[in-house]
C-alpha cells in the first residue's frame, strides 16, 4: 500500500464521521421542500428549496462515499480487485446501497424538485 492511499483512507475517515448529521440535513432540507410544495408556494421560493436541497444531498453524499471508501479498507484505494472483494461483504453492500440511494435521490430532485424559472423571450426585431 503507498503513502497517498494511506493518507487519502485517514481523510476519509474524518469526513464519513459527519456522515449522520450530513443526512439529517439532507432529511430537513427535503421536509422544507416537501411543505413549501404542500403550501403552495411561490416558485422563487420552491426553486431556493430545491437548490438547498441538492447542495444537502450533494454533502451527505461525498460523505457516503468517502464512508465506502474508508470501508473498503486502506488496500483498496490501490488495488480494483480489493476494491471489488470489498464492496460484496455486508458492510461495503450497505454503504454501496446508501450512496446508490443518495445518487438516485439527488438526480431525482435536479430533473424534477427544483423548479425552473421561466426566462423573457427576447424580441425578435
């Protein structure tokens, strides 16, 4: 195993540890976005929600997949194979599934939760 991945496993280790706050950002920007749709809303407002919503997913996500990496073990970094050996024990599944979700979540809201704002039409003389 070389230095950098040592350092890089370190590193992600630190950064998957806010993993749980990170996903119950992301829980409440989603509650937000949820109400403000149920309220109906002004689409300034939705499209805010949306934004902070992605950005929350966005974190919570980097930090899943540095929990995977960190998870897979310091091998794993420098070697695809320990890389793929890794992800099919019980806990390299669960954080695969996890970032999978988060990856779906967060596509899901940038084609659809976050609301477009019409742009004027320039006229054409």
């Amino acid at each position: 195993m070389s230095r950098e991945a040592e350092v890089r496993f370190h590193a992600d280790q630190e950064i998957s540890k806010s993993f749980p706050e990170l996903l119950d950002k992301a829980r409440q920007a989603e509650s937000v976005l949820r109400e403000l749709r149920a309220a109906g809303a002004p689409e300034l407002e939705l499209r805010a929600a949306g934004l902070h919503f992605d950005k929350a997913l966005t974190d919570a996500l980097r930090a899943a997949e540095s929990g995977q990496r960190a998870t897979f073990g310091v091998k794993a970094y420098d070697d695809r194979i320990r890389r793929r050996q890794a992800r099919a024990t019980p806990t390299g599944a669960a954080w695969t599934a996890e970032v999978m979700r988060l990856r779906t979540m967060r596509e899901e809201n940038r084609l659809s939760g976050i609301v477009r704002l019409p742009r004027a039409v320039p006229s054409a003389r």
